[in-house]
C-alpha cells in the first residue's frame, strides 16, 4: 500500500526561491506542498490551515523571523515537524533552531536533494543537518569560536543584519542592497544604523573596514 504523501508548508520571504523550491518538490511523488507563505505570520496562519507533516522555514523574514516562528507552530499544529532552509551558515543560528524545536537545518546553496532528505528524514522522526551544516557546527566546536558572532555579549547581530553586513562589506549601496534584499531603502538605512551602533562605528567608512576585517577573520579560521 502506498503511503500518502508528506504534506509540506514553505515560508520564505524570496518569491522567485519559493515558486523554484514549491516546483521541485512538486514534482518529488512522496512530497506535496500544500501552501506558501512570503512572511512569518503569513506562515503562522497557512499553518495553522493546513496542519502540515513539514514545515519549511526561511530565518530572515519581515515580522518573524523562522526561529521565532517555531515555538508558536509547536503550539497550533503540535503535529508538523520543522526544517530551516536559510542562507545563514552562522553555528549560532544552527544552535538556535535546533534548540527552539526544529529537526532540520539546510543551508541554500546546499544540493537541492539535501532539502528533499530532510523533508523525508525529519518526518520520520529523525534529525537531518546537512554536510555544510554539520561541518559548521564542528568546526566551532574544535576552534572554540564562532566566526559570524559579534565581537561581544548583548551586540549579536540579527539575521536580517548580518545578511545587511555581508553585502555592505563587498561594496553594494544602500539601493543595491535593497534590489537583492526586497525592501526599502529606508529599511536599508535604519538596519545599517543599528548595525553601526552595535558595532561602535561613527561612520559608513569605517563600518566597511571592521565588516571587512571581520570577513577575513572568517576565511582564515
């Protein structure tokens, strides 16, 4: 006998990403999306719809972030298993999903079959970190150190800032940033503000310098 179909939810706030994403899974027998969402409480509602084996959770998007919106799934649809799908390869957000209730953790530029396993292993009730994720995790624990941390207690950066910190660092401006992130330049502006103050900078100069410094410290651990 056949087994039906794992039923899945994805949240993610990149449209293009999602529609590619909903289409090959679309096309996986054992693997039916049966809603999307483009932001947290969005997702929070198909959800709670939809009552969904899997959820596919992005971590940076407008409203709630993929993390915070793993408790509140825990508590409308205590049924549905959680796997991030995220850009972020810091091992503090790893740490985080894996600790707040989610069962998987792909990064993006992860083979497209490593999400397919995940969907399959974590509704089974297994735990599935991908290779590059694993590695990350590792590696932080032999070095002792997470690289994508901020320099010190009570100034870690958000998700949303440290992909904000990555594109200033290779020299993007405030419109380009906006054009690859989907939101406003004004957007742009407060979170290259915030990210200012918590990094003690005074101007854009020398916000670049540290993000830069910062980056090379990265490739060299």
């Amino acid at each position: 006998m056949t087994s039906p179909p794992i039923t899945t939810v994805l949240v993610d706030d990149h449209h293009l990403l999602r529609q590619g994403i909903i289409s090959l899974l679309s096309e996986l027998g054992d693997i039916k999306v049966v809603g999307e969402a483009g932001d947290g409480i969005a997702g929070l509602r198909v959800i709670d719809s939809t009552k969904p084996d899997v959820a596919v959770l992005d971590i940076t998007m407008k409203g709630l972030s993929g993390i915070e919106m793993i408790p509140r799934i825990k508590s409308i649809s205590a049924r549905t298993r959680i796997v991030m799908y995220t850009m972020h390869e810091n091992p503090d957000f790893i740490q985080q999903a894996m600790q707040a209730g989610a069962r998987g953790f792909v990064l993006k530029f992860d083979p497209a079959t490593e999400l397919e396993s995940a969907i399959r292993e974590v509704h089974k009730g297994q735990i599935h970190l991908s290779p590059t994720a694993s590695a990350k995790i590792i590696d932080s624990i032999i070095t002792g150190k997470n690289p994508a941390a901020a320099p010190a207690e009570g100034t870690l950066l958000t998700p949303r800032e440290q992909e904000l910190s990555n594109l200033i660092a290779q020299g993007f401006d405030t419109a380009k940033i906006s054009t690859i992130l989907f939101i406003s330049p004004k957007t742009v502006r407060v979170h290259r503000a915030n990210i200012m103050k918590k990094l003690s900078c005074q101007t854009t100069s020398e916000l670049i310098v540290r993000l830069r410094d910062q980056l090379n410290l990265q490739s060299s651990i």
